[in-house]
C-alpha cells in the first residue's frame, strides 16, 4: 500500500513537472528564438545549415538597431521610461482612491457608476479612438477655455492627455486596477476603521495611516502591471505623443527605415523581408530587456502581492 501511494506521488510529480516545463518552454521558446536571430550575421540568416545556434555571433545588429536612423535608442527608452513611471505612478493614486471609495463608503448611485467601471474593462479603447482625438485635438471645458480665450486648446504631442485621463481613472487598464484595489479592500476587516474612528480619526486619516500601508501589496502589483502596459502601449502612444519617439512607436517603422538607410548608399533595392524580421527581432529584444531588469529586483514584492493579494481575514 505505502508503495503503491509513493509510486502514485512519484507519477504526479512527475507529470506537474512536465507540464510545468511545457509551459515555461512555450513561454521562453520565441523569446530564444528571437534572441538567437538577432546574434546572427546576415550570412547566418540566409543558411540552410543554421537553425538555433548562430555560427558567427556579431553585436552589430544591436548597434544598428540603437543607432538614430533605426530605433534612436537611448531616446526612445528614456522618453518610454518616464512615460511609463508618470502613468503608472498617477493610475495607482487615482485608482487606490477610486477603488476604496467604493469598496467602503456608500453614495447615490454606487451600482451604476461601478457597473460603469466593469465596462471600461470589457469595452476596448479602439471603440472611442475617433472621440479621443477630437476631444483632445479641440479641448474645452464646458466652454470656458474658449469663452475666455476664444479658440480651443489642442493637448496632442504632449503629456496632459494621460495626466488628465490617468487622474480621471480612464487611463490604460484603470477598470482592472479599480475592481483589484477594491475587492482587496473589501477583504480587510471593517474592524480596523472602527477601531481607527474610535480613536478619534477621521475618514482620509484612517485612509491614509492605516488602510493604504495594508494596500502596498496590491498597489504594487497595480503599478507593475500599469507599467509594463504603459512600455509597450502603442494605441495611446500614437493618438497622443506622435512626435515622441519611443520604443514600441519606433518598432513598426523599422523596414521603412532601413529603406531609408539602404538609399542613402546609393542602393536602390529594397530591405529583404529576412532582415527586416531580424531587425524586428532585435528591436523587440531591446524593447523587453529594461522590463527583465525591472523584473529582477522587483520579482519578489511582485510574488508577496500576489501572495498577500489572495489572503482575506
């Protein structure tokens, strides 16, 4: 009996550990793939013979990719990175508000208006795009702005738009972080409060000393998620910072690019579709890497969030 149950624990293990090997093989496979393509030599491309491993390993696809005429790369990730960390920064602020507002206090219309938060989750971004760019592109307050001024403002090629939306909880993915923040607070024990308010604390202090420590898990979490969507947003980044460079914005335009290069040596031909797949594969590496780094040091506050996140008193 013992060794039937060892030889069934043994089974099971080891199927879990297949299964967890797919998955993450399935995960990393196209990253390596990627990463293989863009550490080979033209030559390497165009032979039958190499398949995983490049045969002659060259950094000179990174460099031309970092160049100005291709991604203009240490541009592109600062603008990208302060981008990202604005946004992120001001979604989990408006966001941890929004979503304690609603997970503790009543006010008329609570079920409407947080029915209308789930369909700023179901509803894609790409539906209002044209009222978006009209609104931004002509921007007034109930008329004032032009009352006083008498035109319109037009907020395109700059940050305000995602200010704006971001404190308005109708940024990227604001719908989820409201519904996350709002269902972990709604599993902390009421008790806390009462105890707080008994103690002679008002409705922001109890907020701010004693409810948003216990929050940090789950805003941690709001803001990696928020950032990583925020790094590789290109909806946003297109209707509203075209005149930015940034690294997904620059992505697509690798091929007319390395057109563009390639004249500019008095060649006529066109970039062949294999090095533009490559280049594409560079830039796409290059776009990921900060986001591993960031990774790194901040995986273990991502997993105790996560962890912590689940738990209800």
């Amino acid at each position: 009996m013992l060794l039937k149950r060892t030889a069934g624990q043994g089974a099971v293990s080891v199927i879990r550990g297949l299964l967890l090997f797919g998955l993450c093989f399935m995960i990393i496979q196209p990253l390596l793939m990627k990463l293989s393509i863009s550490l080979m030599t033209e030559g390497d491309l165009y032979d039958t013979t190499v398949t995983l491993l490049p045969r002659h390993l060259t950094w000179a696809n990174y460099e031309l990719a970092a160049s100005p005429t291709i991604l203009n790369y240490w541009k592109s990730l600062f603008n990208t990175f302060w981008i990202s960390l604005s946004t992120a920064i001001l979604q989990v602020a408006a966001c941890t508000l929004t979503g304690y507002g609603f997970a503790r206090f009543d006010f008329p219309l609570k079920k409407f208006w947080f029915a209308c938060v789930i369909l700023v989750i179901i509803i894609p971004p790409q539906t209002i795009s044209t009222s978006l760019y009209m609104y931004f592109s002509s921007f007034d307050i109930f008329g004032v702005i032009r009352a006083v001024s008498g035109r319109t403002l037009n907020l395109r090629n700059s940050f305000t738009p995602y200010a704006l939306m971001c404190a308005t909880c109708m940024g990227l993915k604001d719908g989820l972080y409201i519904f996350m923040i709002r269902q972990y607070f709604k599993g902390i024990p009421v008790s806390l409060e009462e105890a707080a308010y008994v103690d002679g604390c008002g409705a922001f202090h109890t907020f701010w000393k004693v409810m948003l420590p216990d929050a940090v898990p789950i805003m941690t979490s709001c803001f990696l998620f928020a950032f990583v969507w925020q790094w590789t947003d290109r909806f946003y980044t297109n209707n509203f910072l075209r005149g930015f460079s940034t690294l997904s914005g620059n992505l697509p335009g690798i091929q007319q690019r390395l057109n563009q290069l390639k004249s500019t040596t008095g060649q006529s031909l066109q970039v062949s579709i294999t090095r533009v797949q490559q280049m594409i594969s560079t830039g796409v590496i290059m776009t990921i890497v900060p986001l591993l780094i960031l990774y790194v040091f901040a995986q273990r506050g991502f997993v105790e969030s996560l962890s912590t996140s689940g738990l209800k008193d």
